[in-house]
C-alpha cells in the first residue's frame, strides 16, 4: 500500500520529532552531565526512528541518530591536511618553570609587576587530540593529530561517539569551524573494557590512552561502537566568524553548540592561582572518573594569545603542568615467586630501579600465569611499571606489540614446579587462574603468612609484632604456629636482634591483652580462605558457638548470609583438617577466650534494640572496641545522631555530635557511665 502525501509528511513530522528528541536528550546526558529520562526510555524512542527509517529509507538524512553506525569497515584511513595545524603543548615539570612561564609572557606583554594575567586552568585528559570540521553546524569530518599538520579521516569512528554532536545545537555557529578536543576513555570504561577483551579472548589494553587510541583507530566503526569512548572539547582551530574574545567564553559557547566540556575547568587570575588549583587537581586526581597526566595553564585573552603567538610546535600562550608519572618504563630483570597465606604462587617482578608515582619501585606484582601469557611479558623486556595511589606496583605490560622483533635476547617466564620456599609440589587446578605450593602448614612461607595474618589490626591485634618478627621468629624455630606466639617469653623475645628490654615487655604484654577478643575476630584470624571480616561476623551471628561452626556441615554452612557453596567448602574443609582442629586447641589453652553468647547476638544481649553514636575519645579503650563491646551485648552503633539513637557516649574532645544530642534531647552517656553500662 502505497501512504498519501499526508501520512508521508505525518511520518517525515514523526522523524524529525523524534531526532531532536533523541539528541536532546544526549544533549543532557553528555554535556549537562544529568540525564532527564531512563535508558530504556531512549531506546524506546531509537527503535521507533529505526521502525520508521526501515519503512521510509528515503526520509533518513545523514544527521539521524539512527545513523551513528551503519558505514562498512574501510581498507585504510585516509590522510586529512589541518585546516589550521595541531599543536602540541610545552611542559614545566616543576613550580619554577611555570614561574618562569608566566615571567616569559609578562615581560613580552609588557606588563608591570602588579598586572596579573587571567589564566584558564584544566585538566589534561590523557587520550588522544582530535579535530572536528562543523559545516553549517554540520559534523562533515574528524581527523586525529598525526603529525599535527597530516592526521588520519577517523570521521566514521567519531560519528559513532554519541558525546559528540552530528548536528551543532543553536544558530550561532559559523559556517565553517574546526573543534579540538580529546577523545578517552574513563577508567570505569577502561576496566570494563579490558574484562569484555578478557572473556571474548582478546588482548587487553594498558591503560585508558592505549584502549581510547586502539579504539578510535579501529577499521570497523562497529567495534568502535561497542567501546566506551568519551570526548571533551578544549579549543578550536579554523573558523569563518569571529568567536568570543576569551577562552573560558569559548568553552561556554562549545558547550551552548552541544559540545561536552570539561567540569573542572577554571578561570583564574595570577600564576599563583594557577599553582593552586594543580594542588587542588593533584589532591583530587584518584578521585577522578578519568585519568589525567597534567593541567594546563592558557592565558585568557585571545588577544593576548595572538600577541603572544608560537614557537616551533607549540604555543607560548599555554603551558602543561605534568603531575608526577605513574606509569614509567624499566627493564624486566627477573621473576620470584611469592608464596601467600593460602600458598598461591604470586610471581613477583625484579626492576631495574625506576621512580614511579613518586617513589622508587624494584618489585611490582605481575598477579599470575595468565596475565604474563596475555600480556605477553619475558625476562629482558622493557615492561610499563605503574603506580597509582596506594596501590601495590604493577607491571601493566610490555613496550611495543610487535613482539615477534624483539630487539633483545629474551627468556620466557616460568611457572616451577616445586614450591621455591618448601620444595613441596606446585599445583594449578584447571579454570583456576592460580598455582598453589601443596605444602600447606608444612610450608614455612605459608605459617609466616598465616601468623602475619593472625596477629593483624583487623585479626588478634597483636601490637608490636610486624612481619618481619614473624619472619624472624619462624626462622629461628622460636614459632611454629601462632599459637606458639603466647608461649614466647620476655627474655627469648629480648635475645633477638634489633629488640631491646622495652620492646619485648611491650609485646608480652600486648599478646596478654589480645587474648581477650572476640568469636568473630577470633574465626577471621584463623586465615580460613575466603573468609573475610564480614564472612567471620556472619558465621558467628548464624551459630553463635565455635563448636557449632566448627561441626557444621556444607549444607548448614551455606545457609549463613553471603556465604555460597565455595566458602561453605573452604569453611567445612578447614575445621576437617586435624592440624588446624589442633591448633585452635592449643590457642584455647593459652587463654585466648571471647564471651560466650548465650543464644543468638542480637536477639537476646543486654543493649538489644538499642543504638549507640560514639564522639570524641574514650581513655579505656578505642573506637572500635567501643563498638566491639556495644555489639557483643546486641547493641548498635551507628554514625549520626537522631531522635532514634538511645544514647550518645562521649569521651574527651567530642565533636559535633553532642550538641546534637543536647539539641535532639537524646541521652549522653560520660566514659563512667558507659562502662557501668556494659558491665
Ligand atoms: S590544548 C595549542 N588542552 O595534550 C594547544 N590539550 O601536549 C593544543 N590535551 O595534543 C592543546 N588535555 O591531546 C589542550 N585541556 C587540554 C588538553 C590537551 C589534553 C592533550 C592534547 C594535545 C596534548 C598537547
């Protein structure tokens, strides 16, 4: 059946309807950062486009957002001259040359001393430039850098990037413009990424600049599609018609036409505010949802840019600020392998020396056997070694992916075969990504482990006992298990190297006081695998007694919270074993005791139903015993006060929150009374 004229122009109507829908609502999404419908709502609206579009093909136009994805894999990109060339930027590693900076472009404005400069300070996205050509708002053309004047015609890649405008919003453009700004990946994007690469078996990336540069240089626009790619636009090249007279006006104006901008963008005046906000940036770079190698200064006025100009590749008018590198290349000088608590086999990076993220790094963790296979690392290979925040070292990967030319004689990896520590056989269970020293409790590596664990803050507590002690202590014979630890005595302790009179007292002391603990530390200090903090705590609610844990079966064992069938097994397998059973004993008779609930926790203990907000600091005992005592009697502790909260205890210096209970009228306990409470 053939439609009317008037149903054509209805459905035509409906198409255009529908487009502006659609692109305001990526509008929201991408540059004002708050999207305004559900998902499932837009795609809603994107299948009927596609239903209509399928029936009508005449009525799609480029601009549709149905038309995004759609081109054919090419065989090579084309070369794309610049209308304007793409610079790059210089650096200053340090405060003196941005200082100097600033000085530079003072005295060649001739400035005097009391003039400051309008600065406009951002962040340094590490991804990759790209330039957008807009005709009559029209995306007509995307190229990446290349070498600043040639890049490569990425323009089927970009379209596919919904952050990206195909259409400039409003009607203030000018006719012809070139937008600048950087194409990358967040870091949520990137993880999810390189799992997506794990399961499909394909390699997976180093970090967000090689998965965003992998992705957008992609042939086939479809992969392109399916990776997480994120832009933000920061400058502009070529135009036909004069644009605002500042920078931070530009961003604005990027940002009315549809372009996403970067939030943390700043106008400021003075060098000095430049250096606070790399402070600022600095202090708040883990935090970030993308990773930034920098922040750029770009003085303000575009008439002081132009009058400033270039020097070779690079304007004088801006500047990068580096933070410090967490990602450095060295040489690959050997492997150990680590034996852990539960004798999985950690093979363990030798570096040449290198300065990292702010400190020198000659070991990083290369996690397992399979991550050294995928990523394809050997003995003698220049590796990226990373450190980020408070993370252990990595080494992400190896330089350069033509790996068949290695230049130098390299040596491949190796998982042994034997345990290095105890000579006991490695095992590697099928699907698992781990190898285990099958040595157990006989392996010395394993029990330093372990007693490492069973002295922690958040196990026993044992303060004054570090791992080399443990160390010490097992090779020397004075320990064998952690319960041997409560047999040691101040004069064997004074005997060892490095510890004096004061010291050994100390621990005698402190191994005396952990002796009182609780069930729930007391089962996650056993090192059972898999059973954390909170696995401990939801075993002990469940069944309250040791005995009843320790003869529960898989089934029972998997009906406590959060617990499935794998711990259940771990947890029923390691109460089997008769040198764990034994062990325990030994600990029982050493003193280590908690209270003995009389039934279930919660239900029945004397602060039942009651809830507890601590402020300020108790003399008798810390925070969280505090709260350890509060909860052993069935009570709760929680974080701020409410007309809910049954009482307030303060200790000295209280915050806050005590005037909040004056005010709420909720009763304030002193330390005094606090403790007359639980006893
Ligand atoms: S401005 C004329 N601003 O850094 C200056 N670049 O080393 C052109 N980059 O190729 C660049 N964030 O890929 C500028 N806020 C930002 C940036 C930024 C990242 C990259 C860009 C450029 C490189 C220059």
């Amino acid at each position: 059946m053939v439609d009317s004229e008037d149903t054509r122009k209805q459905i035509a109507k409906r198409i255009a309807i529908l487009n502006e829908q659609l692109g305001n609502y990526n509008y929201q999404y991408y540059v004002l950062d708050s999207p305004t419908i559900p998902d499932a709502e837009y795609d809603k609206l994107f299948r009927e486009l596609l239903e209509l579009e399928e029936k009508h093909p005449e009525l799609i136009t480029i601009n549709s957002s149905t038309q995004r994805v759609g081109a054919k894999p090419l065989a090579k990109f084309q070369a794309v001259k610049h209308h304007q060339p793409m610079l790059s930027l210089n650096n200053a590693f340090d405060q003196k040359e941005v200082l100097a900076f600033d000085e530079r472009i003072r005295k060649r404005l001739s400035l005097s001393e009391t003039d400051f400069i309008d600065y406009v300070c951002e962040v340094k996205l590490d991804g990759l430039a790209v330039s957008l050509c807009y005709e009559k708002g029209v995306l007509v053309q995307a190229a990446t850098r290349g070498d600043g004047m040639t890049g490569e015609d990425v323009t089927q890649n970009i379209r596919t990037l919904k952050a990206i405008p195909l259409q400039l919003r409003g009607q203030r453009w000018p006719a012809f413009i070139e937008i600048r700004g950087e194409v990358y990946i967040s870091t949520k994007g990137f993880l999810a990424l390189n799992i997506a690469q794990m399961k499909n078996n394909e390699k997976t990336f180093a970090n967000p600049r090689n998965a965003a540069a992998g992705s957008l240089r992609q042939l086939d626009p479809h992969i392109t599609a399916k990776r997480p790619l994120a832009f933000i636009a920061y400058g502009v090249g070529e135009k036909s018609a004069d644009l605002p007279d500042t920078h931070f006006e530009l961003l604005q104006t990027l940002k009315e036409w549809g372009l996403p901008i970067n939030a943390e963008s700043e106008q400021v005046n003075g060098i000095a505010a430049c250096l606070s906000y790399y402070q600022k940036i600095l202090k708040k770079r883990d935090k970030l949802a993308y990773e930034i190698d920098g922040v750029v200064y770009k003085v303000n006025s575009y008439l002081q840019q132009n009058e400033l100009g270039f020097i070779a590749r690079a304007p004088r008018f801006a500047i990068a600020h580096k933070f410090p590198a967490i990602e450095v290349l060295t040489t690959l000088l050997g492997v150990d392998f680590q034996v852990g608590r539960t004798g999985v086999l950690t093979p363990v990076a030798r570096l040449k020396p290198v300065f990292v993220g702010g400190a020198t790094v000659s070991n990083a963790t290369l996690h397992n056997m399979d991550e050294i296979a995928r990523k394809d690392i050997r003995i003698g290979d220049e590796v990226i070694v990373r450190r980020a925040g408070d993370v252990i070292p990595e080494v992400v990967g190896v330089v350069g992916t033509a790996l068949k030319f290695r230049e130098k004689e390299t040596s491949p990896i190796q998982l042994p075969q034997h345990c290095p520590i105890c000579k006991a056989d490695v095992e590697r269970i099928e699907g698992e990504a781990a190898a285990r020293c099958t040595g157990g409790l006989s392996c010395p590596a394993q029990r330093k482990e372990g007693i490492k664990h069973f002295v922690s803050r958040k196990a026993m507590d044992i303060e004054g006992i570090g791992d080399k002690l443990v160390e010490q202590l097992v090779d020397e014979n004075l320990i064998h298990d952690a319960a041997d630890l409560f047999s040691l005595d101040k004069t064997t302790l004074a005997n060892l190297d490095r510890m004096g009179d004061k010291s050994a007292e100390n621990i005698v002391q402190a191994l005396l006081k952990s002796k009182q603990t609780t069930l729930a530390r007391f089962i996650y200090a056993l090192g059972i695998r898999e059973v954390g903090e909170a696995t401990a705590r939801n075993l002990v609610k469940h069944f309250t007694h040791l005995d009843a844990i320790m003869s529960a079966n898989i089934e029972a064992l998997s009906a406590v919270e959060d617990v499935g069938p794998v711990v259940a097994s771990h947890v029923s397998l390691f109460f089997k074993q008769p040198h764990n059973c034994e062990v325990i004993e030994k600990l029982k008779k050493a003193g280590v005791s908690w209270v003995e609930m009389p039934g279930s926790q919660s239900a029945s203990g004397k602060l039942a139903n009651q809830t507890f907000v601590l402020t300020g600091t108790l003399a008798s005992m810390t925070r969280d015993e505090a709260k350890e005592r509060i909860e052993s009697l069935g009570g709760k502790v929680i974080n701020s006060v409410s007309t809910k909260t049954t009482y307030v205890v303060a200790g000295r210096d209280p915050g806050s929150k005590l005037g909040k209970a004056e005010s709420l009228q909720v009763p304030v306990l002193d330390e005094a009374a606090f403790l007359a409470l639980l006893k």
